[in-house]
C-alpha cells in the first residue's frame, strides 16, 4: 500500500465531490482528506422548485457542509481556488493560500450558459443556486402586491429545469402570469424519457402554458425579448425572463491550453483520470469521459462517477489497477407542478400524486446529512403511510 503523506483535496462539493469524499472515507477512515468549497451549503438542486413552492423547507435541500463533513470526519475548508499547478502538485487560493496535495479530484460544478446572448446576464433572472432561487422568489412575491395580472413571463429553455419551473410557477400564482417556455428544438424535455416527456406535455396544456418550439432569443433587454424562429424576428414585450437554456463547466481556475479539453469540458479517460495527470481527476458537470460523450450532465452522473472514483482511488493506494466506468441508468424523475411529478426507470413508469410523494422519498434518501435525510424522510413516511404501501404495492408488481 502507498503511503499516503499529504491530503487527498477535493474541490467542489456538490454531488459528484460529495459522493466521493464520503464514499472514500468510509472505504479508507484513516485517509486524510480535504474538501474545498466556496459555499457553505450543500445544494440538493433537483428539490429547489419544491423550496419555491414552498412544498418542502428549505433546510431539507440545503444541508450544512460543516455538519456533513464534520461528523464523517472530513476537514472542510471553504475557500475559492484561483490556480492549479498541476506540476507541482499546488493549489492557490483567493485569501493566496497555498496547499500541496497527493491526490486532486476537482469537481466544480456548472454555471448558466448565457451563450453570450445580448442582454441575457443583466436583464434575466437564473435558476442555479439559492441565491438565484431568493432573487426570484422575490420578483414573484412583489407581483402579488400589484393589481396588475397576467404579467408575461418567459422561460428560455424546454428541458427540465425550464418545465418544472413553469408548473411550478403556474400553480403557485395561478393566473398571475402569461407563461410562455421558449425551446430551440421541436419538442420539450427533447433529451429525457419518452413517457416523463409526454406527462409533461400533459401538464403543460393542462395549465395553459405556452410553448414555442423551434425558437431561439437573440437578445433580452429591460422591457422587451426578440424571439427568432420560422417566421422571423419577433420582439415582445416581457415583465420576466427566467433562463434555463444551458449551462457551462465552472473552470475559471484552469489557464487556458493548460489540460486537453472536449465539447468545453476537461477530458479525461474511463478511469476518470486528466491526461498526463494520473495523481488528478475530474468529475461531475465539469468533466467528459472519452468515448462517452454523450452521458448526459445530471446528478445522477456525478454521484455515480464520484462513488466509482473512490473505489479507484482505494484500488490505486493499494497499488492496484483502477476500473473503467460504466454508467446505469437508473430512470429520471421529473416534477409537474405542486404535489405532482412523473418518474420513469427501472422497469416502471408512475406519474401524478404518487409519484411525486416517491420522487420525494427516493430524493430524501439521497440528501448527504444522514441526520437531516432520516428527519425528512421518516416525518414524510409516518404522514404518507397508506401511499408509500401502495406505491410499494405497484413497484412490486412491475
């Protein structure tokens, strides 16, 4: 076995890097290992439009680093990197702290993806933090104060995020706004399940939302949104444009030319390794695995990448061969408003009622605070006993 004389760092802690972290403490407890985020709070992203509904509370999706780390006996350090000196094994930070490390496993994360769209950073609100999450809540909130209805609204982007906000936002300020999603492509939620695409397709029409397909904006300013599609160049008026259109690798740290790069993210082998960096690695939303390019950018990417990471990384200290990845899927979940979702994967399709009580059980189960998660998820069991043995029930009979 290597021995192991300085830290194994982390840097970034969202799904991927907090995955990891505890996976390889609780493969190896006696490694010393340290995790570096600019947050203070985990972020459990795919809850955030059940934050905003106000369906659950916002301590369920925003866990304490401090707390999770602390109690698997991790050090946490929050700080920002600035620079990586991959010869040297050194990293630099904003406060010019410098640390060593044996090991590198960056996971940074993702931000919006403007596309560098005139107009889009200032005059759009965002859906990728808390912070974005409170700024809207606020805008949406002072709407309830004007007399004024339907104030038009405009999501740019049919996938996920774009489609659960608008239901969400629908149900929540029910004719308040003239809801129009904006999509690019010919259909909604055009990457995701057949079955969670045509649920939502459903809720959509359902609550009167508007969809243009096939369309793109080229330029947001403070009143108006021009929208390009087959028939040309049309400039609205808008009170609110929420972007959800994309997002890019937070790699502000990396100079430019410095690590071999594809489709705009650090490239790495199927052991999750940066070329010509066999001692650093690079998972989540910033990384893509040669040969698997087309894995899509989710949570359930980054958690799985991070547990395989650290079984590799035990295998390479006991000076073992690592072990290619291989992703399973194992289906998507999707909400559809307030106190409905629908879930497709593992053999069975559910949507409705039922299915947004077990995508919130399954999403608790998952939460980094093992003492928060039990707390959520045991008051949720005890108050939705008969749904949870129905929802059972049907699994079972799948």
């Amino acid at each position: 076995m290597k021995s192991i004389q300085k830290p194994i760092v982390i840097v970034g802690a969202g799904f991927a890097g907090m995955t990891f972290a505890l996976n390889l403490k609780n493969l190896n407890p006696s490694l010393p290992i340290l995790v570096v985020d600019s947050a203070t709070n985990f972020i459990f992203k795919p809850l955030m439009y059940e934050v905003l509904s106000k369906e659950i509370r916002s301590w369920e999706a925003t866990p304490k680093f401090a707390n999770i780390f602390s109690d698997a006996g991790i050090t946490f350090l929050r700080n920002c990197l600035t620079k990586i000196s991959f010869k040297e094994n050194i990293l630099e930070f904003s406060d010019d702290l410098k640390l060593s490390y044996q090991y590198l496993v960056i996971c940074t994360g993702s931000i919006p993806n403007s596309f560098l769209i005139k107009g889009v950073d200032e005059n759009c609100y965002f859906f990728n933090d808390f912070h974005d999450l409170n700024k809207l809540n606020s805008f949406l909130k002072k709407t309830l104060q004007e007399t004024e209805s339907h104030k038009k609204l405009f999501i740019v982007g049919g996938g996920p995020s774009g489609i659960e906000l608008a239901c969400k936002i629908e149900d929540i300020f029910t004719d308040q706004f003239e809801i129009n999603v904006i999509e690019k492509s010919n259909e909604i939620l055009n990457k995701n399940k057949i079955f969670n695409r045509e649920q939502a397709e459903k809720a959509i029409e359902k609550r009167k939302i508007n969809v243009l397909l096939n369309s793109t904006v080229k330029q947001v300013s403070e009143t108006k949104i021009s929208i390009s599609s087959e028939v040309g160049i049309t400039s609205l008026d808008k009170d609110i444009v929420i972007w959800t259109a994309g997002v890019k690798p937070n790699l502000s740290y990396l100079e430019t030319g410095e690590i071999t790069k594809k489709l705009g993210r650090i490239l790495v082998n199927n052991n999750l390794q940066i070329e010509n960096h066999k001692n650093c690695f690079a998972i989540g939303d910033i990384s893509v695995i040669e040969g698997m390019e087309d894995l899509p950018i989710t949570a359930q990417v980054a958690m799985q990448e991070g547990k395989h990471l650290a079984n590799n990384l035990e295998l390479l200290i006991q000076g073992k061969d690592p072990l290619p990845f291989e992703f399973e899927d194992n289906g998507e979940m999707i909400s559809l408003g307030i106190g409905e979702a629908s879930i497709s994967g593992l053999g069975f399709t559910l949507s409705g009622k039922l299915a947004f009580e077990a995508r919130r059980l399954i999403y608790a189960s998952k939460l980094p605070d093992i003492t928060e998660s039990l707390k959520s998820a045991s008051s949720w069991i005890f108050q939705k006993k008969s749904i949870f043995k129905k929802f059972l029930k049907k699994d079972n009979s799948n």
